[in-house]
C-alpha cells in the first residue's frame, strides 16, 4: 500500500531501513503471507499517525480505519481485527489479513502480544516528542539569552544586529531577513537591519522613508495589517490588495512578517522569507518569531536607551566642563583682584611712610611691576610753571638718563595735552608721526603705554611703561588697569609732596607726621593680614573636595545609603536605635595655610584612621567633604554609647602627631543626632547632627553636643518670626525711631539718623538685629525698608530744621528704578529732599559701579546727599572712593569703641588714616557709637567734627519731640 492510497494517515519509518517497524514487528508474528495496518488517533480525534507492514493493501488499511470509530463485530478466519483506548486516551485500529485460518489460542495470544507492542511504540513516541521540544525550548532560551547579551554590550548598532541575525538563523531558516521601525506619529519607517541573497537594497538605518513613498509595499502592509503574515510573497499581495512592485524586490517562495508592538502600538516588524523553498514557515515558526520579535524590541529599546544615557552623561561632562572653565575664570579674577587691591592699600600706605619722594617713586614702581610688565617705567611731571617736563624717576634699559626738557610733541606730552591715555604699538606711533601729532624721543618702543596723572582735575604729568620686544605687548586691560592706579598714584604722589613741604616748613610737624604715619602703617598692614585671611578663607570655602580618595573612607552618597538601611530597620523594628555624629576638625585652615595642602592632606588621612581605630567594629566612618566626617553607630542601647563614643574619638584625635616635620595638636567639634521616629531621610539626621557640631563648635570647640528640642524649637521660631514679619508688612507694626547726630565742639543737633524698630504683638519693641537676617533670607526687608522711607518722608513734610538720613542696602542698590521711586515719594509727601540723607555701605559703592554713580548723580542733582556707613570695616570702597560724589563718612562704632582702652593704638592709627582720607577728598566724618566723654574728646583732638551714640541721646520716635540745636554744616 503506498503512501499516495493511505487516507489521512502519516508513516511511522524507520530511519534506519526506510521501513514501517511496527507493522513489520508484528508481521513477524503471523504466518508468512500475513499483511498488518495499525491506525491511532489522539485523544482530540485526529489521525495522528500510523503503520502498515510491506505489501499491505489500501483496503485492510480503510479496514482498520473504520475500526477506530467502533467496535469489532465478530470473528474472521482470515481476517484479526480489534480496537482499544489506551490510558492516555489514544485510540488504537489494528486489522491484520491472514493466508489462511490460525487457532483461536494463537489469535489471542497474537492479539496480547500486539496491544503489548503498540503500547510500547506509542510511549517511545510521547518520549521523542518531548525530547524534541525540549531541545527547541533548549534552543530558544539559549537565543533569548544572546540577545539580552548583545542588548547589553558596547558592540554598534549594525554588528549588534547582525549578531541578532545570527541568533535568529540558529532557530529557522533566515538566510534573508530584514528589521524595520515605524513611527506612527510622523508615518515614516526606517529599515534598520536588511540582509538578502537576491535583493540587492542596500538600508540606510539613520533615513526615514515616508510611508506615502511605498504603497506597493508588503512590509508596509503587514504594518497596516497589524498581526503575522505567512505564505507565498504573491499570494500575501493578493490577498491584502497590494499591486505588484518591482521595486521592492523580488517575490519570495515562502514570506513570514510578524509586527514588533510597544503598549498596543506598532512600532516595527522582523521579516523572513525563501526564495527557493516552499512552505519553509508554519505555525511553530509563526510564533517562534513572534516571540523573538518582542525580545528583539527589547534589546533594541535598550540600545537606544543606552545610547541617550551615554548621549545625557556627555552633555552632563560638557557643562561641567564649562561649569569648571567659569569657576577658574572666576578665581583668576578675584586674584588680580586683589592683586589689585593689595597694591592700592600699598600705595595708600607708601604715600605715608614713604621717607623721600625718590623712595615714594621707587616703592611705587614696585607696586606696578606686581601688576603688569615694568622694566622700562618713568613718572614725568609739569614744572609748576607748565613749560617744562621733568622726569623725577626713570628705569629704561636703553634710555638710562631722561634729562628735564621743554614741552615738545613727544608722545608723553600728546597724553598730557589731550588728558587720555595712549595705548600705541609701532604702527600706531608711525601713524602719529605722519600725521604730524607726535615726533619720537629716544629709542623707538615697539608698544607704549601712557597713563595721565591728575591733580584737581587738571593734568599735571604722565606715568608711562614700555617694551622694546615684539614678544611683549600691553593691552586694553593693562590700560584699564595702570589708569586706575594712576589715579591713587596722584593722590599719594600730592600727599606725598604736602608733607614734604610741611617738613620743610614745620620741623615739629614733621615728627609728629612721621610717627602717625607709622602707627597708620602698622594699622594697614594689620588691615592688610585681616583681608589676607579673609580671602584665604572664602578660596577655602570654595574648594569643597568631595572625593573619598584621599582617605579610603566611605563617601556621602555612601553613608546616606547606609543611613536609609539603618531608618527602615528602625521602622521595621522599634527596639533597633542609632546615631549619627557629625564631626569637623578645629582650625584645620591653619594646619593648610602653615605647612601646606600636602600636610593637609596627611592630617585628614590621619584623622580618618583615629577615628576609625576609636570607634566600634561595624560602625560606619565617612568623610563627607573638606574636613567633614560622619560616624553611623548602630544598634546601640542608648545616647550614653554615642557620647562615650564622641568622647573616646575627640581623646583620639586630640593626641599629638608630627605633619610636616612639625608636631601639631589637632582638635574637632562634635554633633551627635540620636534617631526618632520622625526622621524620613539620611539627610535630615546629618542636618541636625551638623546643627549640633556648630553648637559645640560655638561653645569653645573641642568638644561634642547632642542635638535636641532647644535646637528644634529655634529653627521653629524662626518660621514664626518669617511668618510675623509678614503680617507686619500690612499693618502697622513698624515704625522710625530717631537719633540725633551732633557737632562734637559744642554737642549741637544738625540732623537724625532714621533707625527701624518693630513693634511685635507678643515680644515688644525689637531691633533689627532680631529681625534683620530673617528678612534678607525672605526679601521682606525691601518692603520694610519702604515703609521706613514713607514715615521719614511724612516725618520731613512736617517742617523742621536739620537733616535726616536713612540706610539704603546693597539689594536697593541693585535695582535701576530705587531713585526715581524715592524721589517720587519725597514729592508725593512734599519733603524737602535737601533735608534728606541717604547712608551705604561700601558693598553698595562696588556691586555695580556703573549704576551706583548714576544714582547718586541723580539723587545729588535733586538735593539728596549720600554718606558712606560703617567706613573702616570694609576693604575695597577705598580705591572707588574719589570717583562717587559721597558728602560724608560715618567712622564705624567698632574704631570708635577702641578708642578707650587695650586696642586704643591701633584705633587710632585707623581714625586717623580715615580721617587723613577724608580730608584729602574734601569731605567731613562722622563718629557712631559714642559713648563717653573720652571717645568725644579723643575724635575731635582726630580730627573729627561731628558724632552720633547714646552719649548724645538715644533713639525716639519723632524728631520734634527732642528740641534742635541746630549747627551749621560745613
């Protein structure tokens, strides 16, 4: 019976012989000439398969296909029939053609013995089936395996792909595959990966391809299709009305498409065909790629996720880099800076203390050279006549001696006549020559720099550099910046010759002159050292050294990890307690300014290895940062273990050790939080425990504080005061007290200083400094600020005699509109702005110069004058001093307080430099914080005319309510 006659039934061969071994087994058991057909049908009652001995006809195979439906009826002699379900639930046919009658005995036993056989055949069966599926399920874990491999890899994009391509050709047959994506957002795909035998397209996976521009196309289809597609590429046209397009290739045998979906969308497809082999694909691979599609997606979102992360991390890198750029920007500027500023502070001081003018010359020569290139250097000066040039100091390396000369057209006296400076190289001086407007001197400088020096607003001689190498140029900055010291240069330069003229004059003067110019010496050189350490102070608070490298303890990020381990504990087990102790070493600036950052260094080593031999074995030492350490204690039965704890580490620490070559006595401030239920974060223990070491820190360092409720209880006053001030804002609850401001000589009233108070409705009359830092950190204060300008203005629109001044902040000062609005209350109250005072700080004066001089012309121009506050305490308002149009200095209460006791020295020697500046610019000062007869009398034997302090009367509500004794200003 061939294969083409049997109905429905599928051979069971032998691969080995190419014959049917069951029906033959139990052939052999029958008389020769015997023929046998087994039929069985799954439990769902489809023929599954079957076997029919060699020679056996398409009728006894029908024969024992009817007999799966039934029963056997009766007995043959020629003929065995029989049928049985298995166990399992298969039905077994078996119908055998005998040559001839057997013995009903031999037929039973026949029959025993075949059931016994098929039996046996059809558990091998279910053995192989499950064998096989297995290996495939073997099989495609190992693929899926790959791919989330190659997801994860750093391979590009096509090798990657291609890798996937392998993959898929070790599950079925893929010689020709491509990946498409498809935006459903713009309509466009992209064909990301294309590998073909016969179609010769080659992908571009970075362009998208509208999907108007292929209506002909099978893959497009399959997308607007939305589920697989599977058959013969023409057959798939046909059946989705697609026309026939050469340009997509040609058609394939067998075509399997299955679409790759994210959330319900379509998002791609994964495509595979033959173009030799029919019905290559079927159901098992249908799905196989379908699965495979999806992880597919997947390695390709990570990919591309992987991609951005790396694409946001270089953008990250890029603006810390210019993050970076701009701090270092940053810091040069602030060392020229002060460079700068120190070489001011050093002109003021040599007009001084200078012995000779020469000297004077000499110094200042000194000073420029730190500040720009100065080889070549000479200072020329009118004669007092005006016809001739002298040079009182010159340094050349070709020109040695500048001889006196009479006005000519020189380059220096072309500065002189048009009162600018000249910034000009060879080219620019040819240029000047040809005009006619200069002729050259001596020898000819490759680049000249030329600075006017004035006196009273009139040129009276030039401070000049130069270069004779083309390596060696000045620039506009360089102009900027000799000109603005020029200007200090001839303040000091006329101070200078007035005091040699004095000592001339007056022999007595002359000693006295001397000894307070060194007494003023010794006072700027300590200003000097103050700004020093100041500086050194914020360039130490700009570093923060985040890195644990240095000491291989853990870091921030680690600790609080750590910490969020330890507070989730807590929460899950309440008799499971810790702390954290914050630490930061006493005076380690010091330790870094004396021997160095490398000592530095070994210091914070050393401290990150005693604290972590003092504390306990599983207890967590980190360093957070500069000279910042953390200590997590766990498990603890009580705050006694974290004091006895911070005690044994601060002991620690306190013993000597040698950095440097040098023995040094390190000490630490301690914190110590304690956790409670009501801490949600790391972050929120490391602030208290931070809080708690500046408490330590404040009462006399060296020594460790608890953080507790009194700690809670400030931080929660000071919500209320914030919350106060602003209910304030909109009632009436601040007013202007007044203080008098009197002339020392004979204690007569010539105006008031307007002072804020605030009258709260549970504390009383508060000062600003209960109030003050909480509404800078708020910006309330502005607006209190206005409401003290409007009763001041009320206050002067009453009439009256004298002046009244009131404090403008450096935040007024930031905003371009602060004039025009004040003057628009002065007339909206119908005040007498010449009776109005403004007092600023020097911050003010230098936060923007620009701005600051326009607003105090205009303010000038209406009849508002301007003081400058607190003088002395600042360090850079002095070198801007002469250009601001300032009628007044207020002596800081800090001077005028050392005027009576231990620091009276250097006081003095402060209050009379500020006093010798003053009075070289033309303007009066005042005395604040005068208390005593002898304060008074001590800053007018200074010099000083006029002054302000409870001496003189305390502040009141209103002016009139004190009588005036008015004094005429001069």
């Amino acid at each position: 019976m061939s294969n083409r006659t049997r109905p429905k039934a599928v051979r069971i061969v032998d691969a080995r012989s190419g014959r049917d071994v069951l029906a033959d087994t139990l052939q052999e058991a029958l008389p020769p000439g015997s023929e046998v057909a087994v039929l069985w049908r799954d439990p769902q009652g489809v023929v599954a398969a079957g076997s029919a001995s060699a020679g056996a006809t398409s009728t006894l195979a029908n024969r024992a296909e009817s007999l799966l439906g039934r029963e056997p009826v009766g007995q043959h002699s020629h003929r065995i029939e029989a049928s049985w379900t298995s166990p399992e639930g298969v039905r077994v046919a078996m119908a055998a053609q005998l040559p001839g009658p057997i013995a009903t005995e031999t037929r039973s036993m026949w029959i025993a013995l075949a059931r016994q056989v098929i039996h046996a055949h059809l558990v091998a069966l279910r053995t192989l089936a499950r064998a096989e599926s297995l290996e495939k399920s073997e099989r495609l874990q190992q693929a899926l395996f790959e791919i989330a491999d190659l997801a994860g890899s750093d391979l590009e994009l096509a090798d990657m792909l291609r890798r996937l391509h392998t993959v898929v050709a070790g599950l079925m047959y893929a010689a020709n595959l491509y990946i498409v994506l498809y935006d459903d957002v713009r309509d466009t795909l992209r064909f990301l990966y294309f590998a073909d035998q016969r179609d010769t397209y080659v992908a571009e996976p970075e362009r998208d391809i509208p999907i108007e521009e292929m209506p002909n196309s099978v893959t497009v289809a399959l997308l607007r299709h939305g589920e697989p597609l599977q058959g013969p590429s023409a057959d798939i046209r046909e059946r989705l009305g697609v026309a026939r397009d050469s340009r997509h290739g040609p058609d394939s045998e067998d075509w399997l498409g299955v679409p790759m979906r994210r959330d319900d969308r379509i998002c791609g497809a994964i495509v595979v065909q033959s173009y030799d082999r029919p019905d290559v694909y079927g159901e098992e691979e249908r799905a196989l790629l379908a699965f495979v599609a999806q992880h597919i997606l997947t390695a390709l979102d990570r990919f591309h996720a992987r991609e951005e992360l790396e694409r946001r991390v270089e953008e990250r890198t890029q603006a810390l880099q210019l993050s970076n750029r701009d701090l270092q920007a940053e810091i040069i500027e602030r060392q020229r800076a002060e460079r700068l500023q120190r070489a001011l502070f050093r002109i003021a001081e040599l007009s001084i203390t200078s012995e000779t003018l020469e000297r004077f010359y000499t110094q200042v020569h000194d000073v420029v050279s730190d500040l720009l290139y100065a080889r070549n250097f000479y200072i020329a000066l009118l004669t007092d006549d005006g016809e001739r040039l002298e040079f009182p100091y010159s340094i050349d390396e070709r020109d040695a001696v500048r001889e006196t000369r009479k006005l000519t057209s020189g380059l220096t006296e072309y500065v002189i006549e048009r009162g600018r400076p000249l910034l000009a190289d060879r080219k620019r001086i040819a240029a000047l020559e040809s005009q006619g407007l200069v002729r050259s001197r001596g020898s000819l400088a490759h680049c000249w720099l030329g600075v006017p020096l004035f006196r009273n607003e009139a040129v009276v001689g030039v401070i000049t550099v130069q270069s004779y190498s083309p390596a060696i140029n000045f620039s506009q900055r360089d102009q900027e910046l000799l000109t603005f010291v020029a200007h200090h240069i001839s303040i000091g330069l006329a101070r200078k010759q007035s005091q040699d003229r004095l000592v001339t004059a007056h022999a007595e003067l002359e000693q006295r002159v001397d000894s307070r110019t060194r007494e003023l010496a010794q006072a700027n050189a300590e200003l000097l050292s103050q700004i020093g350490e100041r500086l050194r102070v914020e360039q130490q608070l700009t570093h923060q050294a985040m890195h644990d490298a240095l000491t291989g303890l853990p870091n921030r990020s680690q600790l609080l990890d750590r910490l969020a381990q330890a507070i989730a504990h807590a929460h899950a087990d309440s008799s499971r307690t810790f702390a954290v102790l914050f630490l930061d070493l006493d005076r380690f600036k010091l330790v870094n300014d004396s021997v160095g950052h490398a000592a530095g260094d070994e210091l914070l080593i050393e401290t990150g290895r005693r604290i972590v031999d003092a504390v306990r074995t599983g207890d967590t030492v980190a360093r957070l940062g500069g000279d910042e350490y953390a200590i997590l204690i766990e498990n603890i039965e009580g705050p006694q273990v974290a004091e006895e704890l911070a005690q044994r580490v601060l002991r620690a620490l306190g013993e000597p050790c040698w950095i440097a070559g040098r023995e040094v006595f390190p000490s630490a401030s301690l914190g110590i939080a304690l956790w409670h239920p009501r801490y949600r974060t790391g972050a929120e223990l490391l602030r208290d425990a931070d809080a708690a070491m500046y408490r330590a820190k404040s009462a006399g360092r060296d020594r460790w504080a608890v953080f507790d409720e009194a700690m809670r209880e400030e931080a929660v006053r000071i919500l209320d005061l914030e919350a106060d001030l602003r209910r304030a804002i909109n009632g009436d609850g601040f007013v202007a007290f007044y203080q008098p401001i009197v002339r020392l000589d004979d204690q007569r009233v010539i105006g008031h200083e307007a002072l804020l108070r605030w009258r709260h409705e549970r504390r009383g009359l508060l000062t600003p400094s209960e109030f003050i830092g909480v509404g800078e950190d708020s910006g309330l204060i502005e607006e209190v600020d206005w409401i003290l300008y409007g009763q001041v203005m009320e206050e002067l629109a009453r009439g009256g005699e004298g002046y009244i001044s009131v404090n403008v902040s450096p935040r007024h000062f930031r905003s371009s509109d602060f004039a025009d609005r004040l003057l628009r209350m002065i007339d909206q109250a119908g005040a007498d702005p010449h009776r109005l005072r403004i007092e600023i700080t020097e911050v003010a004066l230098l936060d923007d110069v620009p701005r600051a001089l326009r607003m105090l012309r205009t303010l000038r121009s209406h009849g508002v004058l301007a003081q400058l506050d607190d003088f002395g305490t600042g360090f850079s308002a002095l070198s801007y001093l002469h250009r601001f149009p300032i009628e007044c200095l207020k002596i800081d209460q800090s001077f005028v307080a050392g005027l009576v006791g231990d620091t009276q020295p250097e006081s003095v020697a402060v209050v009379r430099a500020i006093q010798a500046l003053a009075g070289t610019l033309g303007i009066h000062t005042i005395g604040e914080g005068v208390e005593n007869e002898a304060q008074r009398a001590t800053l007018r034997e200074l010099g000083c005319a006029y002054g302000q302090g409870y001496l003189f009367g305390y502040p009141t509500e209103r002016t009139h309510t004190v009588p005036l004794r008015l004094a005429v200003t001069g």
